[in-house]
C-alpha cells in the first residue's frame, strides 16, 4: 500500500457564490489521484458568524464548507491559494484551513 502526502485545503464560501468559486478553482486543482482531475468535495448548507469590527453588527451568512487536496508542495499550495482561490472569492477576508493529510494511492 502506498502513501501520498497531500495538503488538505478548506475555504468556507457564501452558498450562492459556490457555483462561481468551483467553476473559477477547479480547473486548477492539480491531477494527482490516479486518472480524475477536478476533484473537489462540498458540504451540505451551514452558516458562518462574524463581526467585521467591534462597531459592527453580527452578521449571519449561508456558507458551504469546501475542500481539496494538493500535492504535499509548499509552493504550489501558496500560488494555488494567491492565484486561484482567493481571487475566486467574494470575502475579502476568506477563511482558509490547511492540514497535512495522506491520501492512499490507488492502482
């Protein structure tokens, strides 16, 4: 059995701007899992709390959390997220989560 070691990266994204973000990012995820490419996964409806300052009301939004996985490449992970991801958002403060992670490789 073999190993891959990938990042992990989850970016919460406005539900009615999911569509445009996975259209907009997804080209670009690197094929690294066999013969797939685009691979990205989505969750269910949730909703994302904040306060831009502490003047400012709290806001509630509909979010999606979204998730990919790259290659375990410190350079391709930061000009994947300052080319690809944070472009493609409409916060202008995105969250974004990495994790190391290993992926079994398939045949």
């Amino acid at each position: 059995m073999e190993w891959l070691d990938t990042y992990r990266l989850t970016v919460f994204v406005p539900e009615e701007a999911l569509e445009d973000f996975i259209k907009a990012v997804s080209p670009h995820i690197p094929s690294f899992l066999g013969h797939y490419d685009h691979v990205c996964w989505w969750s269910e409806r949730g909703t994302e709390q904040s306060r831009e300052s502490p003047q400012g009301k709290i806001e509630r939004v509909p979010s999606v959390k979204f998730e990919c996985s790259l290659p375990k490449d410190t350079n391709l992970l930061e000009r994947f997220i300052e080319e690809r991801v944070r472009p493609a958002h409409s916060w202008t403060e995105p969250v974004l989560l990495v994790q190391e992670q290993k992926i079994m490789k398939n045949k």
